[in-house]
C-alpha cells in the first residue's frame, strides 16, 4: 500500500482515505461530484458518483472537499491541479496533473523543478511551466 500522504495546496486536509484520493469535481456543465483517484502515481483508474457524468476531453475542475479551494494550478493557461504529496521522507512535492478527462499527464515537482513524468501523454506542452525538462 502507497505511505505517501496527499494534502490540499490550501488548507493542508488531508486527501488519502485508505487507497483512494478524495476530490469534488465539476464538469464543464456545472454537474458536482465526488472523484475517487489511485494514489498511485501514473494510474489514471477512478471511480466517481454514478450522477457525475465525465465525457472525453471535458475539463474537470477539481476542489478540496474539505474547504472547496478549487486546485487549478494558478498562473498557466494549461488546465493543470495540483496537490501536494509528503513522502515518507518527510519531503514534500507538489503533484501536478491534466484537469483533462481522459488525459494521462502527471507531473512530479521539488522546488520548481520537474523531478518526473508519469503518464502516457506527452508532456513537452508543459515544459514552459518550469522551464526544464526532468532530472532523472
């Protein structure tokens, strides 16, 4: 089982309740609902309420179902989320991923430095973010 932590960018709840990572979406009809994600960097398998409909290609906004901040990664013209992960180390990153139903682009970032991709979709249309490629 994961022993990383995922916590909101904003209020710091924490979003992992045994295997799965906790969100509120909203789709592009304004429809709310509960997202479960893996926690599991790279797996792209969710469940979600059976009323909250996702379509290909739609933009799903996701909030902290705690205090509802909405978690679109500010200052980008990308539909981007971001949460903050907690190793167990101790060290913190922010995990950045597609609001892009459908789109499987994760990115793994230390200190405003990408530290790794997951996914299969190519994630070069990110690299302006950080401005560098992953240090592997």
């Amino acid at each position: 089982m994961q022993k990383n932590r995922f916590l909101c960018p904003q209020c710091r709840a924490e979003l992992k309740i045994k295997n799965s990572l906790i969100f509120v979406g909203q789709n592009e009809k304004k429809e709310r609902g509960i997202i479960l994600f893996s926690p599991e960097l790279g797996n792209y398998q969710l469940v979600h309420t059976q009323d909250f409909h996702i379509t290909e290609g739609e933009h799903i906004a996701f909030h902290c179902p705690v205090c509802q901040a909405d978690l679109s990664l500010k200052n980008t013209p990308k539909h981007l989320a971001e949460v903050i992960m907690v190793d167990d180390m101790g060290e913190e990153y922010e995990i950045v991923f597609s609001e892009i139903a459908g789109n499987r682009t994760t990115i793994q970032v230390k200190d405003n430095k990408v530290v790794d991709f997951y996914g299969d979709d190519d994630p070069s249309e990110y690299m302006n973010i950080w401005g560098s490629s992953p240090n592997y």
